[in-house]
C-alpha cells in the first residue's frame, strides 16, 4: 500500500564521524561535535535540492544528490515515493576529508524519509535504518555513529549489512582533528590496501583493537598503545604523505593520533601541547564526542541551522 506523507517540513541535524580509529578497521567509529543539518519537504512535483556550506556548487542538485538518493532508498522501503522534493543542506562537515560525510548525507536522507511518512518509525525503526544506510555505503562503521552517536562498535552479518552497538566514553578522551586542503577519496585509500596480511599484524591488530575498545571507556592513559595499526595506515601512507608526515610527528609526542577513517584527516584523541602547530595547510578543532547521534525535528531550517558557522569551534 502507497504510504500516506506528511505536509509539514521536516529537517536533521547529522553528526561528523571518524572511523576505524586506528586498530578497529571498518568496525570501530565516533561521533563528533560538527553537524550537517538537513530539511525536506514533500512538493507536487519535480526534486531541487539547495546546498550551503561545504561542498555548495559541486554537489548534485537534483536526484543525483546522496541526501536525495537515500531519501529514494527509505521511501521504498516504506513502500512508495512522493510526487515531489525539496531540500535545503547546510554542510559544515568537510567533504572527502575521512569525517563521515557521505555516512551523514545517508543517515540524513534515511531518517528524513522515515520521518515525512506517517508511522514512518514504526514501519522503518533504528536497526531497519541502520541496516538500509550500510547497506548504502557499503560498510557500517561510520553510518553507525552518525545514527546513534557515542562510541560504537559495528559489523555484518550474511544478512544484514549493519549491526551495532554503542559503549560510553571515559571523559578525558579530548579529540581534536586536522584537517588538510586537499581531498582523499576512500575508494582510492582501499585500493591501497593489500589483499593479505602477515599473520602476526593481524594477530597485532585484533589485540590492540580490543584494547582500544578498554582505553576509550575506561582507561585513556593506554590510549598510545592500544591506537597502534599495522592493517591499514601503512599502506596508504604513500598516497597521503602529508597525513603520515603529521600522523608520525603526532605520535613522536606521544599523541595518540590516527588517520581520520580513509584520511587524509588526522584524528588526536589525547590533549596536545598548547604550542603545537600543524602547520598551514591543516585546521586544527577540538571537537566533543556528540552523544546523541542523528536528531530529527518539526519544521524549516532555522537561522542557527542556516548558518554554516553555527556549529562547530575551531580551537
């Protein structure tokens, strides 16, 4: 039966997300402190999609749009699309930068479909949206964070794309992120990748993932060590040489830092010396970890929400 849709707006606020964290390839994420905000309506016809911030006049403004895609995706599976669509997106999450934007653009279109359908929720609940949104992406370990916020834990199973569960974070865990001018691409970043492994990295990884998951919850000191990789930073290293440059300065200081999901972002998850600069062709900002996750409201877009430096302090 074609589902009935709701005439009022309707918008969400996405959060940043940085995955892998080091150890935890493809499993392990967070949800920081930037956000995307995002509002749809249903209109009688055609789709228009309107971007401020990041990524204004390069992104798709039609069907082609990934909020606009996955917006398709959830009304089909919630049994039928609407005669029209507009959207607003103000972007303030850096694109192609490894901070979670396309898993934002996703969650975000998801949950705005749920939403402009009538018992969308109970037709469409979290774990269903969690399922279609890695499903969409392709892997779960930043649609997770970005839906349910905090620290989680993500995988798959045969059948389902996307599992998760999220772990309270110990509150001296203090992230900050670095952020270059140019862009990186994931699908270039796992073409980096070997197709094996020696046996004792991965035997390395497995243990200090693990830790990782103890270090972020209940004891930051063991964060240095328990954030060592040896599965994936290594070998993208060449296509990133400014980011592993960093990433080892960073860690000579005794920084526990990692390359944000597939870079060329650096993620830090212990205080930094006041003096430490990147250099300048990296921003720096201490982002808190966002707790809430993906957050949907009643209405247009506001002027906080309009405004792409609402959210977000650079340090």
């Amino acid at each position: 039966m074609r589902p009935s849709f709701l005439s009022e707006p309707v918008r969400v606020r996405v959060p940043a997300t940085s995955a892998n964290l080091g150890p935890g390839f493809d499993t392990l994420g967070l949800a920081l402190a930037l956000y995307d905000d995002v509002g749809a309506r249903i209109t009688s016809d055609g789709c228009r999609v309107e971007v401020t911030g990041q990524g204004a006049g390069e992104l798709p403004d039609g069907d082609e749009h990934l909020v606009v895609r996955a917006m398709r995706a959830g009304f089909d599976a919630l049994g039928g699309q609407p005669s029209g669509l507009a959207v607003e997106c103000v972007n303030r999450i850096p694109q192609a930068r490894g901070l979670g934007s396309s898993s934002a653009a996703i969650v975000a279109g998801v949950l705005l479909a749920r939403a402009l359908v009538t018992d969308g929720e109970r037709d469409l609940d979290d774990a269903a949206a969690l399922r279609l949104a890695a499903g969409l992406e392709g892997h779960p370990d930043n649609v997770a964070p970005c839906l349910l916020g905090g620290f989680t834990i993500a995988w798959a199973e045969p059948d389902d794309p996307g599992r998760a569960v999220t772990l309270p974070v110990a509150p001296d865990v203090e992230p900050t992120v670095f952020v270059p001018q140019e862009r990186g691409l994931t699908a270039v970043a796992r073409a980096a990748l070997p197709a094996t492994v020696p046996h004792g990295d991965a035997a390395r990884n497995a243990g200090r993932a693990a830790l990782l998951v103890h270090a972020l919850t209940a004891d930051p000191t063991l964060l240095f060590a328990a954030t060592e990789d040896r599965l994936h930073q290594q070998y993208r290293a060449g296509g990133m040489p400014g980011t592993a440059a960093l990433l080892a300065e960073l860690r000579a200081a005794g920084v526990a830092a990692v390359v944000s999901g597939a870079g060329p972002s650096v993620l830090a998850l212990t205080r930094l010396d006041e003096e430490f600069t990147p250099g300048m062709h990296w921003t720096s900002q201490r982002l808190p970890i966002d707790v809430a996750g993906a957050r949907v409201y009643r209405g247009r877009l506001g002027h906080a929400e309009r405004d792409p430096v609402a959210a977000g302090r650079k340090s």
